[in-house]
C-alpha cells in the first residue's frame, strides 16, 4: 500500500533540490551575460613569427689574449621577428620589449636591443647579416586597424644546452599611452634555428701592432 507518511516527505526534498538547481543555473546565466556584455576587448594581438639562436663563439687565444681571459659559451642572442596589430579605436605606440626566458623557478629578462645596438649588433656579427631584418621601432604610431612588423635582439647569460631544458620563452609588450602588457609566446618552444657561428678573427699581436705605427719611409 501506499504509505503517505514516507512519501510525501521524499518528494519535497526532491523538489526543493530541483529548485535550488533551477536558481543556481539561472544565477550563472545571468553571470555570464553580464561578463559577455560588458566585456573589455583587447587592445592589442601580435605574435613571434620565428626564434633564431646565435651562441657566439670565443676568439682564440694568442700572446696578448691568454686562455683565461678568453670568454666562453655564455652568451646567447635571440633574433626574434614579432608582430603587433592594434585592435583599439585610438592608435598605440610600443614603448618597450622584453624577452623572458623561464628556466625552473626563474625567469632571465632582457630588454630589447636599442636601435643604435641592434644596428652594433649585425656589424660585430657579420655571421647575422643574413638573417637580418628590419628593426621594430619603438614609439611609431600604429594606427586603428594597422599593425607594425620588425625584428627585436635579446642577450642572455645563458647557452643552448640551457634554453632546450627552459620551460617557456615569451615577450611582453608594453604601450607608451595605456597600461596594458601584450604576453607574446613561442607556442613551439623550445624549437628554434641555430645560426652556425664562426670563429673571430684573432687581434693583431703586440709586434703587428707596432709594425702598423711605424711611419712609412721612402726608399731612396
């Protein structure tokens, strides 16, 4: 038989539970309608089109330079292509970018080249001439709409063998007029290019210096 005394208290619960879920996803709707609505566009998209590696090698010893004072493998540049295009109604100016480099629990930071180094850059390693690339300038106006396109230099304390155990590489941008970071990341990382480097040519010896000063007299 039908016993009311156990029933009628099971079916309440029940639908006190179906209410209280009915109200709870009715919350969360408006929640996400409110988010939705009143969301904040982003200013700014970009990404890093490559990632080229060039570990310098150390010039040789000679009678002037010994062995120990000649550096060794621990300085790594990055050539890095980026692209940034303004998704704002104002135009936008890229004030600065700096590279970050996550090994464990640190992070190795470094600042773009300047225009005047990265130019320092290309002449002291004639290796990169051909992987050059026009500079993006910083401070140059993006228009509404428009994007800008250029290569950026980091330097590193750090070699290869350490970038391929880094956990993540990425550039953030900042803007000259508004307070917002662009995090740009290498989705492929730690894949890169390796530019092949070549040995620098020795300095001259203390005789050839001296050879080169000694003025030059005609043969009668």
């Amino acid at each position: 038989m039908f016993n009311v005394a156990d029933e009628v208290p099971t079916m309440r619960v029940g639908r006190a539970l179906a209410l209280a879920g009915i109200a709870a996803l009715a919350v969360l709707v408006l929640v996400a309608g409110y988010v939705y609505i009143n969301r904040v566009p982003p200013t700014a998209e970009g990404e890093l089109t490559a990632v080229w590696l060039y570990q310098p090698l150390p010039p040789p010893a000679t009678a002037d330079v010994p062995v120990s004072a000649v550096p060794r493998g621990n300085s790594l540049l990055l050539l890095v292509p980026v692209r940034v295009r303004n998704l704002s109604e104002k135009p936008l100016s890229v004030m600065d970018l700096e590279g970050v480099v996550t090994v464990g629990d640190t992070d190795y930071k470094s600042y773009a080249a300047s225009t005047l180094d990265f130019d320092k850059v290309f002449q002291f390693y004639p290796d990169l001439d051909a992987y050059r690339q026009p500079a993006l300038l910083p401070h140059s106006e993006i228009p509404p709409g428009g994007e800008s396109r250029g290569m950026v230099v980091f330097n590193y304390a750090l070699d290869e063998a350490q970038w391929n155990k880094a956990n993540s590489f990425r550039v953030d941008v900042t803007f000259d007029t508004i307070p917002y970071i662009l995090h740009l990341t290498w989705p492929t990382f730690p894949n890169h290019t390796q530019i092949a480097a070549t040995v620098p040519a020795p300095p001259p010896t203390t005789a050839a210096k001296l050879l080169h000063k000694r003025p030059v007299t005609a043969t009668p």
